[in-house]
C-alpha cells in the first residue's frame, strides 16, 4: 500500500492594508497563494478578503478555509492540518503582515514541525521590519515586545522597562497597539520615557498614507504630531546610533 505523500504548509504574508496585492507581495508568493483551495487563518473574513484580491484559480466558494484564533483549544491545533496529512498543500494567512508574528499562527506552524510536514514560508510585508528599516534605530540588536498592558500604571511600567533597556543596552525595543489607544500609548511614551530618548511611530506602512516619524522625546514633546487614532502603527525606542557611533570612534 503506498504511504500518501504528506502535504506542504505554506506561511503567506498577507498585505498590511487595503492596497493591491500585487503591489506589496512578490509574484511567487501571489502564485502560490493562487493555486492552493485549502488555508487556515486567524480571521477567514480576512483571508477571504484577502483571496479575492489575488484572484485565486478556483472559485473562492470552493476554498476552504479553517480558523486558527487565540480561542481555538491546543487539542483542535493538530486537526487543522488535516488536509496536509491527506496530501493537500496548506495555506496559513494572518490578518495582516506576516504569520507568527503578533497571531497564533506559530501554533500551527508548530504542529506541523511536530508532525513531519514541511513548512515554507514565502516573502512579503513585515510592520515590523519595514518600520525597524525606516526608524534609523539599531537594527543590529532589537526586541519585539508585542502588545503592551492597556491597563494605565501597567503601561507606564513596561514603557520604563523598555526606555532603561535601550539606555542599558542600546538595543531598539519594538511594540505594538490596538490603533483606537495609539493616542494614548503616544502620551504615555511623552510622559514616561528620557528626553534623550528616540522614538519612532511607523503609521499606515506600505499604504498611500504611509508616514514614518523617528526624533526624540524632547522633540515629540515640542512637535505638532500628526493624527495617529484608528491608524496601523509600529513603536520605537531607541538610542541616536549615529551619537553613539561617534562617541565610540572618540573613545
């Protein structure tokens, strides 16, 4: 009896916004993502959002598409490479950006290292690499922090945390927050945060608003700061490297 080939997990970025597809993911990626009828993905409205716009082979109804959500019980993880142990490729989508990143998408990437299949991640748009390239911050030594606490002295202690992180070690500390609070986040990082210190807020990346700011402290505080609610961001924090380059060169 001949073993079924086991299937292969696809990683798909998927684009950081409302923007053609074609126009932010390379051609391999779009062509993969074209010919496979099976993904799982955080959000399946997204994904079939997302599908639509790379103008799959198939007939979107005839795609199936499985949900991998921070509610999916670690049991059901397992099962939703099923179509891959029936020797069906398997496309896994994030709601935005890369897989893995800031979803549960590791998970199930996970799984499959567990069970053998083969995963191949393809390439596209990272928020955060795209930020980290247009911040001028260390990209030698970085730390991805994800969300941080909404609640407020919580917040303000991881934000403490961070900015003594970059003054101690000089590596960029990189973070995230739901858009409705990045008014509020940016307040915070004003009031907690060294004057010396730089931060960057990357908004609306790979978008036709796109717009990356990077100054310290001191100057946000004095600076009109452009409308930032509602707006896909990435934050910084960071040591002027060029400050530092010099300081070392002197000594």
């Amino acid at each position: 009896m001949t073993k079924t080939r086991l299937g292969r997990l696809y990683v798909i970025p998927n684009t950081l916004g409302l923007v053609p597809s074609a126009s932010v993911l390379p051609q391999e990626t779009l062509a993969v993502a074209r010919r496979l009828n099976h993904f799982v993905a955080e959000t399946p409205k997204a994904a079939r959002q997302f599908l639509k716009s790379v103008q799959p082979s198939l007939p979107l109804q005839s795609i199936t598409i499985a949900e991998l959500s921070e509610h999916t019980l670690p049991a059901r993880v397992a099962e939703l490479l099923d179509p891959a142990y029936a020797g069906n490729d398997l496309g896994l989508v994030s709601d935005a950006g890369c897989p893995g990143i800031a979803d549960p998408g590791a998970l199930l990437v996970a799984a499959a290292h567990r069970a053998g299949i083969r995963v191949i991640p393809l390439p596209g748009s990272s928020a955060i690499l795209l930020a980290l390239m247009a911040s001028g911050l260390n990209g030698q030594a970085f730390a991805f922090h994800g969300y941080l606490p909404a609640k407020v002295e919580a917040r303000l202690n991881a934000i403490r945390s961070l900015d003594e992180a970059v003054m101690h070690s000089g590596a960029t500390q990189i973070f995230i927050e739901t858009p409705y609070r990045n008014e509020v986040m940016v307040d915070a990082l004003l009031a907690a945060c060294r004057p010396a210190t730089q931060f960057c807020a990357a908004v609306d990346l790979t978008l036709p608003s796109e717009h990356v700011i990077s100054m310290t402290i001191a100057a946000w505080r004095k600076s009109a700061r452009p409308p930032l609610a509602k707006r896909p961001a990435v934050f910084l924090l960071g040591r002027d490297e060029t400050a530092v380059t010099t300081l070392r060169r002197r000594s």
